[in-house]
C-alpha cells in the first residue's frame, strides 16, 4: 500500500518535470502601468548625510580661547580662512580691524563673495569706513561673535559659496566640535 502511494507521488510529479525550458524559466508581469509618481520608488535615491560634499573645501572644526581646528589642522590665534588655505590674521581685538587688515580678501582670485567676522564672544560694530571700503570693491560683510561666524562660514562653503572668514577666538573656554568628532 505504501509503495503505491509513493508510485502514485512520482507519477504525479513526473508532468512537472516534463515542462518546457521556458515555462520554468517564466517570470510573473506586472499587472499595470507604472505612473510617474509609481516610477519613482523604484529608482536609486543617494543620501549624503552628514557628509562633506566637495573634500577641497575649507571647514571649521571647532573653535577655543586659544584658536580653531581647521580641516583637522590646530590654528592658534586669529586667522583668516581662504577659500584653499588659513593664514594667520595679525588683529588683537575687533578693535584692531582696518581696511588694511580686509585687503587680503580683495585681492583673490576668484573674488570672494562674503566675508563672515567673528569680534570673539560677542558681536562688535566695526568701523564704517572699513564696511564702506568692502561694500565698494562687492564684498558683503557678515558681522557675529565667534561661535556663530564658525557655523556661518561652514554653511555658506557647504552651500559652495566663495566666502572667506576673518575670526577672533572668544576669550571664554567654549568649543564648537563637529559632528563627526562628536560621534567619535
């Protein structure tokens, strides 16, 4: 009895076996047309969280009373970043700031388009003549206290502005640190 029942089994198995190549290599279809809305989920989407879209561009790191943390590079003092490089800027104080002190950023090429101050930890009014002699030679000029000016100096390079930055490290013990240092 048992072995007509598995006689029976292979017997039915057997017409399964016989199927052509191509029933088996059969592939279902989809039932409708895909709209655009519908097209879309299928595609590749690419996310860049987090993740520093040009490698040439400048980045504060983090700032201290002693100086900044420029793309891993230790500044001491104040510095005025560049598009490519980081020079040491000779100011002590917003006080110090002249028209001779913002020629550097006047005399690049490609002209930069903003140039973001940090005056320490708190924001100070420079003189008007200095912001005059900027406004005529096209190169706006973004007065904040130090913390903030970092932050906007990194936002306008990741948006792929040519902007530079002239800063004064806040007298106080605070850090900026990026998000990749605080994940480490």
């Amino acid at each position: 009895m048992v072995a007509a029942f598995v006689f029976r089994g292979l017997c039915r198995a057997r017409p399964a076996l016989r199927c052509p190549l191509a029933d088996l290599l059969w592939a279902p279809r989809r039932g409708h047309r895909l709209t655009p809305a519908d097209d879309e989920l299928y595609q590749r989407t690419r996310i860049a969280l987090l993740q520093r879209e040009s490698p040439h561009a400048t980045y504060i790191d983090s700032y201290s009373s002693r100086g900044f943390v420029v793309n891993g590079n230790r500044v001491l003092g104040p510095c005025a970043l560049l598009p490519l490089s980081v020079v040491q800027w000779n100011v002590g104080s917003h006080q110090d700031i002249t028209e001779e002190s913002f020629s550097l950023f006047w005399m690049l090429e490609p002209r930069i388009e903003i140039v973001v101050v940090g005056t320490g930890d708190r924001t100070e009014r420079l003189p008007p003549q200095v912001l005059r002699a900027m406004r005529q030679r096209g190169i706006a000029v973004e007065v904040q206290d130090t913390p903030n000016a970092c932050a906007t100096f990194n936002f306008l390079c990741h948006e792929g502005r040519v902007t530079g930055a002239a800063l004064i490290p806040p007298p106080g013990g605070t850090v900026l640190t990026s998000p990749v240092q605080a994940a480490a």
